[in-house]
C-alpha cells in the first residue's frame, strides 16, 4: 500500500504468525515514508526518521481501521499482538486483517453518498459507523444529520429490537437497513479473515 506518494511497492509476504514484513523507515509523527534508508530527517514534520512523536503534535490515523497511533507513534500489530508497529505497517496488514466487505459497501456508493434502501447518507460516515461504532464523524468534521444519521443514533442507543416512543415508520425502516447492513458488512469482514 502506498501512502503519501511513496513509490515503493511492498513484496508479499506470507502471513506467518512470526513474520513482519520488512519496512521502510517511517516518521512516526506524520506517517510519510522516507525517499530512502539513508534519509535521516522527515521533510514534512522535521523530526528524525523513527524519533518518538512531540508531546503537542496531532498524531495520524489509520485511514482504513480510524485508529490513531499512540505516544510512541505505533499501533498494534493485528499478526502479533504483543509487536507494535508504524502505521505503513499497520495499513499493510489490513489486507490479511480487513475490518469489513468494503467491496459490498463500495457497490452501495454514489458518488459521495451510500444509498442504503431509498435513502442516502454522507458514505464516509456510514464507514466510520460501520467500522468504529461511532458516529461523530471524526474530528474536525461537521455532524451532518439524515434519516440514515438518525438510524445509526437511535441503534447506538437503544438496539435494533427498541421499541421507541414517538417512532415513526420511516425511522424504523430505516434502522432495519442499517442493522442489514450492518450485518452484511461483517460477515464479510469474517469471510476473508
């Protein structure tokens, strides 16, 4: 996977329990890939390559799984759960670890939005509902509200069986699309682990 404009290619590697694959020196605080191993200091942020996070400094996220990294500038890594690693590292193991079937849910896009049923919602916030369970948007995103918005609230809430005083058909419909998909979404993510 490549990540802001890195142009090496990673090699596969089998997915062994023991196995890490081989990574290219990383900044911690940004995530940018070095030109090369003899590259010392990153060109975006300005610390050493490898050098620990400032204290002050918005650490990066990953963008498929939305984890930020941590003080150390590292994640979990999904293969050996006692290893931390950089954040490339961590994108590369989303293709043995996906966090749901992003194929059926991109087959669902349109344009900008997801149409689920007859309604339609920003598609970046369904993901990151459907990926997190959270449904703020992020940070520095505006919340923007829909009916299907309102059907990721009232199931966070309340769960798919509520039975909701003032509810509406509309409403309920909807929470029934979003729990179908919902649970379409992680079958596939249990299919290909």
């Amino acid at each position: 996977m490549r990540l802001f404009g890195s142009t090496k290619t990673r090699p596969a590697v089998p997915a062994g329990p023991a196995r890490r694959p081989a990574t290219e020196p990383v900044c911690l605080q940004c995530g940018m890939v070095a030109a090369s191993a003899e590259v010392s200091f990153c060109r975006r942020c300005g610390l050493p390559i490898g050098a620990a996070p400032r204290a002050a400094a918005a650490l990066p996220s990953c963008p498929i799984c939305y984890a930020t990294v941590g003080d150390d500038g590292l994640l979990v890594s999904f293969r050996q759960r006692t290893a931390r690693i950089d954040l490339v590292a961590h994108m590369f193991e989303h293709d043995q670890y996906p966090v749901g079937d992003d194929e059926y849910l991109e087959s669902l896009r349109a344009g900008d939005m997801i149409r689920i049923g007859h309604w339609q919602a920003p598609f970046d916030l369904v993901r990151r509902y459907l990926v997190t369970g959270a449904i703020d948007g992020g940070r520095n995103r505006s919340f923007q509200h829909s009916t299907i918005v309102t059907a990721m609230s009232q199931l966070r809430r309340w769960g798919p069986e509520a039975d909701i005083f003032g509810d509406q058909e509309e409403w309920r419909a909807a929470r029934q699309a979003v729990t179908d998909l919902l649970e379409r979404y992680q079958r596939g993510s249990l299919i290909r682990a």
